[in-house]
C-alpha cells in the first residue's frame, strides 16, 4: 500500500471515530434526563457536578469511584463508555453514563452514585 493510500484509509478512520465520538450526542432522546427525575424547579439543586466537585465527593468517600458504577453498568450493558457525569438527584448523588453498544445502540444508564446500584435505563 502506498502512502496515498494510507493516508486515505488514515483519513476514513479519523473520520469514522469522529462520527462514533459524536453518535450519542445525535442519538440521545431530549427527555433523558427524566432519568435522574430532573424538575426545573431548583436547577442548582440536580445539576451535575465539576471535574474538582466529583473529586472532592469520591475522596472523601461520598460517593464511590466511576469504575464501581461502570462495574455495575458492564454486567448489563456490554459496550464503550462514552459519557459519564455525576449528577445531584433529589435522593443524593447518581452517575449518568452514556454507553455505545458492540450493535451500536447508545443507552443512557444511570447508577446510584454511594449504593453502586443500576437506577435506570433509557
């Protein structure tokens, strides 16, 4: 193979990864936060929390570290995380984690955040 035909195939992959990278923000249905049974009434309240927030909630043993929820998420639902955020719920704390399945079906699960356990699918 030539180097223009590399770069060719190079450019396809790249082009195929970005399309994957972007298939769950295309794929995801508008009410998915109904999972987290968000209301618009306090958006402070269920918002989901910053890279330093999270931190703070997982070493202080808060809430458990994202690869316990994506153990529970795995068993499930086999495939890619995608997306994982932690978000407040009006019960504590859960994690929304957006997963890309071997058959390409996105699924939005969302995980119990301190108990570790699966709360909803969509």
């Amino acid at each position: 193979m030539g180097i223009a035909e590399r770069a060719s195939v190079t450019a396809v992959i790249a082009v195929a990864a970005a399309a994957l990278l972007a298939l769950p923000f295309a794929l995801a249905p508008a009410g998915a936060e109904e999972a987290l049974h968000l209301t618009h009434a306090d958006p402070a309240q269920h918002a989901c929390l910053n890279q330093k927030e999270r931190r703070a909630l997982v070493e202080n043993g808060t809430v458990l570290r994202l690869a316990a929820a994506m153990h529970a998420v795995r068993s499930h639902i086999p495939g890619t995380l995608v997306r994982a955020r932690l978000c407040r719920r009006p019960d504590g704390f859960a994690y929304v984690l957006t997963v890309l399945a071997h058959d390409g079906k996105v699924t939005r699960v969302v995980v119990d955040a301190v108990k570790g356990t699966l709360v909803g699918e969509r």
